[in-house]
C-alpha cells in the first residue's frame, strides 16, 4: 500500500473542518424553518411554489457567482428544499392536530 501525499491529509483536514460548518449551517436553516412554520396554517403556505422558484433562481445566481456549476447547486437545493417542507409539514400538522 502507497503512502498518501501529505498534502491529501491536508485538504481533508480541511474539508472536515468544512463538513463541520456546513451541517453547523444546516442546523441553523432547519431551526429557522420550523420557526417559520409556526406562520403557516395549511399545506399550500408551506409549499409555496412560487418561494421554492425564487429561492432556486437567487441559489444559481449565487453558484454561478461563486464558479459553482448552477445544476448542481439547483439539484441540492431542491432536495433540501423537498425535505425541510416535510419538516415544515409536519410541524404544521402537529400544531393542528393539537388544537383539536
């Protein structure tokens, strides 16, 4: 088995030090949605196709900006996007239920 380049251990170092921020923001983002949730009432205000379309079009203004290739960047945001409306929904769904 070959030794690695240092420089490999380097740059994952790095990119752990990246991994750790980036799901530090991810957290952040998932609390402010159910924050948010909180101000919808039905299903049609968490899916907000008009939102999900405007969030994706400032998102590849923003990658390609960055030198990111924008489909990548539209393909991650809309899983995200997909998944934190289910949290979304859920939230919802637990406050209505709770009402009742």
């Amino acid at each position: 088995m070959t030794a690695l380049d240092p420089r490999i251990a380097e740059l994952r170092l790095r990119i752990d030090a990246l991994d750790e921020q980036l799901v530090a923001v991810l957290a952040e983002r998932v609390s402010v949605v159910r924050e948010v949730s909180r101000y919808k009432t039905d299903e049609a205000s968490v899916k907000a196709p008009d939102r999900v379309e405007q969030v994706v079009a400032k998102v590849r203004a923003l990658a390609a900006g960055h030198g990111l290739p924008a489909d990548l960047v539209e393909r991650l945001y809309r899983l995200l996007i997909a998944e934190l409306t289910a949290v979304e929904l859920a939230c919802v769904e637990e406050r209505a239920g709770a009402r009742v």
